[in-house]
C-alpha cells in the first residue's frame, strides 16, 4: 500500500495553542515520526509526503523560511537518529527541485538523510520538497522535447519524480489538493480530515485504512 500525505495545519496548531511557530513545527514532525512507525506496523509500504512546496518557498517571508529551514535541519538530525527508522528500514528519498532552495546546508542534511538510509528497502518514505505537482508535469513536457519517446501513459510516468500511484492520499486541515501528485492521484481513495496535522492519532489512520479496504476500486471502468 501507497499513501500520500499532505500534513497541513502547523502554523494554525500554533495559534490554536498559543505556542511558537518553532514549538507547533518541532510537535508536527514528531508526529510525522509516528506517522512513519504506525505505517511500518500496518503493512504500508510507501509514504509520499509533502514536506514544503514551491509556493511555500516563492512565497513566505524570508524570516519564516529561516525559522523553518532551522527547524527541519534539526529534526532531519532527530531522523536520522531515530532508532525507529533503521529498526524499520526505512528508506527516505529526497523528490523535488533543490536548486530552489538557499539554505546549503538545508539542502546538505537532506542528502545526508538520503545516504542514511539508503540500504534500506523494506518501506520507503518519499518526501516531496520544493515540489510542485504543476511543475512536474512542465519538466516532463520539457524532457520530451528532447526525446524521440513515444508520449504516452507509461513514458510519461517514468519521467516522474514520484513514480508510484498512491492507493490513499490525506490532507489534514483543508479540503483541497493544493499542486501535489496531480498526475499520481487520479485514482487515490481521498480522505480529507478535519484536523490539524499535530491532531492526527493512529486511530485516524487505522480507521482511513479499514475504510480504504472495504473500497472497490474500479480505476474508471
């Protein structure tokens, strides 16, 4: 099983709470870290998640950025050391356009991260930063300007960041697909939850799943 996550809502935990935009953060990738280990005890193979988009890095302050480049070379450090994560041999790459990002040494804890886990196989944990779906599918476009491959279904797909279809896709805090796995999600069973990410319990994600099991997919036919 493939699942897709979109954990929004740290900022507005904050001002739920009353607490620091770097508490709420340093409380929602905690959770992420759970996420993970709940997933390795059901039987999921692959998460796709969208750690930071394109338009987060366009279009926040760059004092916000600072703060949340802070935070995730930080919790990238507690993964990495998370015990739960080689006991679980998970395997975390990177998908996105790096080149968008100022921090170096940002973008350097992601490649550690990357090489940290790299002997794994058991699940795989994909994490989307500064992606965009759009932008995705432009740079497949532009890939087959210069191929002489046939445009179709299958090509397209091999061309892709992310490869994998997701069977679910959630999004915590909003009703909307916000510009992630456009292509990949056609056919996703999609769970909206009325919670912010801190909020999530595996309760939620065991009932998603129960639920996602007793679905027919019939894939448009």
């Amino acid at each position: 099983m493939h699942i897709a996550i979109t954990p929004d809502g740290n900022r507005r935990y904050s001002k739920k709470k009353g607490m620091n935009f770097e508490d709420a953060y340093t409380i929602g990738m905690n959770k992420f870290r759970d996420f993970i280990e709940w997933c390795s005890k059901m039987d999921v193979e692959s998460i796709t998640a969208y750690a930071l988009s394109l338009e987060n890095i366009r279009n926040r302050s760059a004092a916000e950025l600072e703060i949340l480049n802070k935070i995730l070379i930080k919790e990238i450090d507690k993964t990495i050391n998370d015990e739960r994560i080689h006991k679980n041999k998970v395997c975390v790459r990177i998908c996105g356009n790096l080149n968008a990002i100022k921090s170096k040494k940002f973008v350097e804890k992601l490649k550690e991260l990357e090489d940290a886990t790299a002997k794994y196989s058991k699940h795989r944990v994909n994490l989307a930063v500064a992606y965009g779906g759009r932008q995705e599918i432009m740079e497949v476009i532009e890939k087959f300007k210069n191929s002489n491959e046939e445009v179709n279904e299958e090509n397209v797909r091999n061309k892709l960041l992310i490869k994998e279809y997701p069977d679910i896709f959630i999004r915590t805090g909003a009703h909307r697909i916000s510009n992630f796995l456009l292509w990949q999600v056609a056919y996703s069973e999609i769970y909206f939850i009325d919670k912010l990410w801190p909020e999530l319990e595996k309760d939620d994600l065991i009932k998603i799943i129960s639920d996602y099991n007793k679905t027919k997919r019939n894939f448009g036919k």
